[in-house]
C-alpha cells in the first residue's frame, strides 16, 4: 500500500476514534451544527509527481439550509492545511441531495490560498469545487468520499490548479 495513503487513512481512523469516543448521550442528531473533518492527498493530477497530504475542518449550519427548487443549500466555511504547509481558508455554498441513506453533496467556495512550501497556484484568491457521497452511518454521523478542484478561474499570472481527494467524517451537535 502507497506510504502516503496508508499515513492518512491512519489519521483518518485516529479522528474517527476521538470524535466517537465523545458520549453519544450528550450529542443531539437534532442539532443544528456540522463539523467535517477531512484528511486526503492533495494535488494528485501533478505533472511533477508531487503530491502533499492534506487535513481540514469544515463547519455548517443546518438552521440555514434554504430548501429551494434547486435543492437543499447551506453556507460552509473551512480550513484545509497540507504537510507542505500550504493553507486554504474558505467559505461558500453547499447543496445536499439525498438518496436513501446516500448524500450526495456539491459545493463552491472562494478563498484565500497561501502555498507555504507547496504548489504555487498562480493567485491567493482561488475557488474550490467539490463533489462528495456520503452515507448516514448512525443518526448525526455520516463517512463519505469527496474530491475537489483548487483554481484562480485565471484571475492570477498562471493558473495550474490543484485536484484532491479526501475521506470525510460529518458530526452533527
């Protein structure tokens, strides 16, 4: 197994571990606040073969999901930071289909990029698109799968962009 996906699914179960080791008396599905943590390789599409790993956190709040003919939309906002201590502060918009016990969740955010040791991604300001499945695990819990696509819209001198995949863990409280 590649040394790089074994670390981060390592720190994926250890995540997974303390936040189930919280007691589940004292968290209420019915509550409105979601943190997402999330732990995958950043910049996987590279033509220099140098991918970093990443870690982030993400908040949401369901009492301001809007239900609209499009679907069901949510503010997000968000930190990701990768072992070469590039960072990425984020917030935008959410949407969240569900399917059974399947979600299926789409989201766009702006932010503000810095690149630490990392890839130069031509810009601060750079826009992030992800799409995730998810699946309800036990109620106020969900584990999914997302990837994500990093880019400045060539707003900046070059735009090489940055593809990543993560491993999610939703908690509602």
């Amino acid at each position: 197994m590649n040394y790089k996906i074994f670390k981060i699914l390592t720190i994926f179960l250890v995540l997974i571990g303390l936040i189930k080791s919280i007691n589940a008396d004292e968290i209420k599905p019915s509550d409105s606040h979601q943190l997402k943590f999330f732990s995958g390789v950043f910049d996987v599409n590279t033509d220099s073969k140098k991918t970093s790993e990443l870690f982030g956190i993400q908040h949401s709040n369901e009492n301001l999901f809007r239900d609209t003919f499009l679907g069901k939309f949510s503010p997000i906002s968000g930190f990701m930071i990768t072992a070469d201590s590039g960072s990425y502060f984020y917030t935008g918009v959410q949407a969240e289909y569900k399917i059974g016990k399947l979600n299926l969740t789409p989201s766009f955010s702006p932010g503000l990029y810095s690149m630490g040791d990392g890839k130069d991604l031509g810009s601060p300001l750079e826009f992030k698109s992800e799409i995730q499945l998810s699946i309800d695990l036990l109620p106020g819990t969900k584990l999914g799968y997302s990837q994500s696509h990093l880019s400045n819209g060539d707003l900046g001198e070059k735009n090489p962009g940055a593809d990543s995949y993560m491993f999610n863990f939703m908690k509602s409280f």
